[in-house]
C-alpha cells in the first residue's frame, strides 16, 4: 500500500539509505554513518520537516522542507529543498505524494508557499514541479557564496 506520513527517528536507517542515494545521484561521497547522523539531528532537533513514502512497509522516497522567513511578506516559506524517489519507484506517482504533503505543510503552517531549485538539466524535475503547480520565477537571479 502507497502512503506518505512525516519520518520517525526509528526510520533513520532505510532513510540514511535513500539519503545517500539522493547524494550519489548528485555526485557526492556515498556516506551513509554520515546521513544518519546528519538526519538524526534534523529530525532531534526540528530543524526540518522530513517526510516519507512507503510502499508495502518499505521506505521508497522522501522530501525534506526547510523553514525560511520572508521579511516583506512577514510569513514563513518552505525551501524544498530535498525530494528523491529510489529509481525502482519512478513512475509511480512518489514524487507527486511527496509533494502534496510538502503542499499540505505549507497550507497547516500558514506558510506564503514553498520555493525550490533544481537544475536546468533535470528533466524530470523540470517537468514535475509546474505539472504540480509550481511555477518558474524567472524575475531574479539567483546567486550563492560558499565557504569552502
């Protein structure tokens, strides 16, 4: 059976897992003590909002919202800032789940609504995100300084 609901700290290992994988896909370090620990302390200290999918028991996806603050609008808004489905489970209207709880978390919390960035090479998410109703704001631009 199809669900999604928000993660538990006793689903850090098969969400480490999927972690990792979402890491691999954007050609980081497999590390998955790592994950854990770094998921761990999101979920410990509510410095994110993470949810799953499941399918028949078994942890398929996730979508991780980070809490942001928009001063002119003086509400919050949610970065999307993490959604992966596992490549077995493409397909499968996953994503799509996710995103209404993301969705469904922004409209609870009286949120102005969720941003999110993906690259202009991603097709898929390129094509997932308006045909959820998400729209390209292009009145910007978007810059970013690193401390590496």
């Amino acid at each position: 059976m199809k669900n999604t609901r928000k993660a538990i700290i006793q689903d850090i290992k098969q969400l480490s897992e999927l972690f990792d994988q979402y890491r691999l896909f954007y050609h980081k370090s497999s590390d998955i003590p790592a994950a854990e620990k770094f998921l761990t302390e999101r979920i410990n200290n509510k410095d994110s909002e993470i949810f799953v999918a499941e399918d028949e028991g078994k942890l398929v996806g996730f979508v991780q919202l980070y809490p942001l603050f928009s001063s002119t609008r003086m509400k919050r808004y949610w970065l999307l800032n993490d959604l992966y489905v596992n490549e077995n489970y493409r397909g499968k209207g996953f994503s799509k789940m996710l995103i209404e709880e993301a969705k469904k978390t922004a409209k609870s919390t009286n949120a102005s609504g969720i941003l999110l960035e993906t690259g202009k090479s991603n097709d898929i998410g390129n094509q997932l995100y308006p045909s959820c109703g998400f729209e390209i704001y292009d009145e910007v631009n978007f810059y970013e300084w690193t401390n590496n």
